[in-house]
C-alpha cells in the first residue's frame, strides 16, 4: 500500500491544478456574486460554459469514470481518479467545470453501465458531451427515505408505456432549466419480494405531468443554479423502452449509484476540506491579536495540527477504497467504501468549523467558501444515506468478517 503516483497521474493533475489556478480560483467571488443574486436564480454566469469548453479541449473532461467504463472512459483507474478528484474539489463549483459532479456523475455511470444502445444514445451521450443535466428521483416526503425499499412513487404498465404517479423530493438538480432527464425509482412490482419491488425508469423533464410543487431551501438557501425540488408526477407516461434494465431492478441500481462512486465523493471532502486548512493557515499568519500572529497561539496551532491529522487520514482511507476497487473489485471494497462514507463529510465539517472559528466574522460570510463546505459537509450526513445507514451496514459487515475469520 503506498499510493505511488503514476506519470500520467502527476502530468493530468498537475493541469488540473494549473486549471484551477488560472480559471477557477481567480473568479470564487464572481460566482458567489452572481448566483446569489435573485435576478439570476438558476443560471449559470456567461464564463461558465466558456470554462466548460476549455476543460473539454485540454481533455480534463469526465475524468470520473473509471476505465472499464470503456469506450466512454479516460482511461484512469480509481486510485488515479482519487487524486484528480481532489484538486477539482477545491472550489465547490468546480467539478461540473470538468463534467465530473453529482448527480449527473452517478447518472452516467447507471446509463453506461445497465442503459440500452438506443438510452445511451438519447441520453448518456449528451450528458458525456456536457450538453445536458441530469437528476435522480429516489426520496419520498412521505416515507423514510434512507430505506430505498420504502419507496411508494406507483410504476404501472399501460400497453406501450408506464404509468407514474407519487411524489419525490430533494431532487437535486431538477429545478434547472438545463436538466432534461431524471432517473426516477418507483414501486412497479409490489408482488415480488422486497428487494426486488422497485424499478428506476427514465423520465424526460419536460413530460405532461412532472409538476414542481416547491423548490426546497437548504440552511436557508436556494442552492441555485442546480436546486433541490419537490415533485409532483401526475399520470406521467413514458414508453416501456425507458425501463432501465429491467422491472424489479431499481434497488440493485441504487445500491450500485450509491457505492463506488462514494470514493470519489469523499475524496470531494478531502479536496474542500484541504483548501479550509490552507485557508486557515494563512489567515492565522496574517492575522494579529494580542500583540501577536494568530498563527502564535497554542490553540490555532492545535486545531490545524488536528485537521490536517484527520484530513490525511481520510485521504489515505479514501484511496485505500479506491486500491482495493481496482484490485479486488467493488465487492471486497463495500467495508472501505462504507467507512469513507462515513469519515469525509464528518472530518470535513469539524475542519470547516474549525476554519471558520479562526477566521471569526469573515468565517460566516460570503467572502470564503468556508460556510458553503461547513454546510454542504453537514448536509452529505444526511444526503446519500444518512451516517447511521452506514454505520449499520459496517458494522454488520465487520462482524460477519471477523467472525468468519476467527
Ligand atoms: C441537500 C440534499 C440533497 C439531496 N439530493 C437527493 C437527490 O438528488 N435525490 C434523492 O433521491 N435524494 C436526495 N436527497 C435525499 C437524501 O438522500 C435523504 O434525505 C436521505 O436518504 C435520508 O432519507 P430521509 O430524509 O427520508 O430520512 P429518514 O429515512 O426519515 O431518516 C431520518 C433519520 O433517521 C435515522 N435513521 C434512519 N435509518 C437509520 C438506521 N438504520 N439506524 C439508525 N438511525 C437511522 C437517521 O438519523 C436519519 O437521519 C438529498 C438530501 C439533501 C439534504
């Protein structure tokens, strides 16, 4: 185990970087300006896509899907990807720059993996191509959410096409008007067993009946431009060949959304928690008080000695997953994958906190990202299947592993 870095790794991440430095850093607070401007809720500024068309040309263009993703892949393994991953996750923004966020991420690699030619042409191909957004539709209001079998949106098939109705919400994603297509999971075959009940299905946005009850607000914030809503699906109908996979398969598909991709997602919290480490080195150099540097006082020293400790642990942690999946496959790396899951959004809140506490007053506005990574940490508790989901499942999985092996 020693994570040494391929020359095609440090050469892709040393553009990333240069990438970041010359287009990304420089405009943080022109984005900020602008999608918190309420004149323009859901846009994107006009650099944006201009930045977009740049990564694509230099080839730093969905550099998340792994090689056996092939034809579609760069080419890189998961070890390679981890490291990429966090030099884009710097900025919270960043990753759609390289066609490489969530959800439109899990999105691609469920069209790639389990779609028909014909749903990979409509779909996956635009989304690889940075043409289109994406969503997911698995959580109910009505129902416990981190149980995916819970789920009740009704899948019926009429002759040539089914039939939805349900509600979702926390569609991230949906409220944009660049998104045209959802993975929706629903309840299509209530007689089969448990696990076995559920279909995900694709769903176009515009389709007569998928209607927008509320755009949700997180910690008081509209999270333009992507948005999380709430949706109303009213006798929506879509042809039968938008089934994915098949009937009965829409918990296996979101077992599978949810799981490898978790590496590359931690690996996010190590990137945005690194850069408030960084960030809080430098404020506590700057800053004096007390007839002295910030950066002087046992206290401040503690706390970034603590995060940059737990910060190196996560990121070993993380790649350790990402080794064991381009070794052993995704199977033997569910305990890693779990305990990833479980480390990064915790670490980096406690890091964000910790930020924000020594840059005091600037710590909790718009001028670093600072407060967006502390409440986007906090979220992902939650999001994705909240800590104790994982926790369960990891200790289940331990115990079986220990206890077979003694
Ligand atoms: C900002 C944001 C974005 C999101 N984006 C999406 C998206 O794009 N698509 C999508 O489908 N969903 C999305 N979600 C929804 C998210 O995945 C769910 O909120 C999550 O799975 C939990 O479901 P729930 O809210 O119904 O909580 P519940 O299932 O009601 O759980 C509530 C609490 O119960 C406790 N709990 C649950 N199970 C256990 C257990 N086994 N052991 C111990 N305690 C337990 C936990 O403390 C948990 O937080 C998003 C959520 C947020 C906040």
């Amino acid at each position: 185990m020693g994570f040494e870095k391929t020359e095609r790794v440090i050469e892709l991440n040393a553009q990333v970087e240069a990438f970041m430095q010359e287009h990304i850093y420089p405009r943080e607070h022109d984005w900020e300006e602008f999608t918190l401007d309420p004149d323009n809720r859901w846009q994107v500024p006009g650099w944006f896509d201009e930045l977009r068309a740049k990564a694509k040309a230099q080839g730093l263009w969905n550099l998340f899907l792994p090689d056996d993703y092939q034809p579609w892949s760069p080419g890189l393994n998961n070890v390679e990807i981890a490291t990429i991953f966090e030099t884009m996750s710097k900025v919270t923004w960043a990753q759609p720059v390289f066609n490489c966020n969530a959800p439109d991420r899990g999105n691609m690699e469920v069209l790639a993996k389990y779609g028909t030619a014909e749903q990979q042409e409509q779909w996956l191909m635009p989304l690889l191509a940075g043409e289109i957004r994406s969503a997911y539709a698995m959580t109910e209001p009505q129902v416990a959410s981190s149980d995916a079998t819970n789920m009740e949106l009704e899948i019926v098939r009429d002759g040539d096409e089914y039939v939805l109705n349900g509600r979702k919400w926390w569609t991230t994603g949906a409220i944009s008007p660049r998104c045209k297509v959802m993975l929706v999971m629903g309840k299509s075959n209530p007689e089969n067993d448990r696990h076995h009940q559920h279909s995900t299905i694709l769903v176009p946005r515009d389709t007569p009946g998928v209607k927008l009850v509320r755009e949700l607000r997180v910690f008081d914030n509209l999270h333009s431009p992507g948005g999380e809503a709430e949706l109303l699906f009213d006798n929506v109908r879509v042809p039968v060949s938008n089934m994915i996979k098949g009937e009965g398969c829409g918990f296996e598909i979101a077992q599978g959304r949810l799981g490898p991709g978790r590496f590359q997602y931690a690996m996010t919290f190590v990137g945005l928690a690194q850069r408030c480490l960084e960030l809080m080195c430098q404020r506590a150099e700057e800053r004096v008080a007390f007839g002295e540097k910030l950066s002087k006082k046992t206290s401040v020293q503690h706390e970034i000695a603590r995060s940059r400790c737990e910060i190196e642990q996560c990121r070993l942690l993380t790649l350790q997953a990402a080794d064991v999946m381009d070794k052993q496959g995704v199977k033997a790396a569910m305990p890693y994958i779990s305990m990833v899951k479980i480390v990064g959004p915790t670490m980096c809140q406690n890091v964000a906190d910790r930020a924000m506490q020594v840059f005091g007053g600037a710590g909790v506005c718009q001028d670093t990202l600072i407060p967006t990574v502390f409440t986007h940490a906090r979220f992902c508790r939650i999001a994705d299947g909240p800590d104790e989901v994982h926790m369960s499942q990891l200790g289940k999985l331990t115990i079986r592993d220990l206890v077979s092996a003694s």
